[in-house]
C-alpha cells in the first residue's frame, strides 16, 4: 500500500534525479576535456577565484 507521504517521497526522489541530470549535461557543455575542469575553462576572473580559496 501506497500513502501520501510514501509517494512525496518517490516525488522529491524523482525531482532530485531530474535535477542532478540537468545540471550534469550543463555542465558536460561546457567543460569537454579533463583540464577544462580543472581550470573551469579559464573563465574564472582573479577576484572570485580569490574569493573561493579563502572561504
């Protein structure tokens, strides 16, 4: 048997998988190679990089 909450749940699953897919093929478009990962295709300005190392 099936209750309101149980499925809510299977809902919120779905949505997150949906979720996770989408920004994964985002992000397959712009980054290709191992090295554009890893540098965020040199894009990032100094300033929000700076911001992210410190915290």
């Amino acid at each position: 048997m099936s209750t309101p909450d149980h499925m809510a749940s299977w809902v919120a699953v779905a949505l997150v998988v949906l979720a996770t897919v989408l920004v994964g093929g985002f992000g397959l478009r712009i980054s290709r190679t191992t090295s554009d990962f890893y540098v965020a295709s040199r894009t990032v300005r100094p300033r929000l990089n700076a911001a992210a190392i410190s915290g």
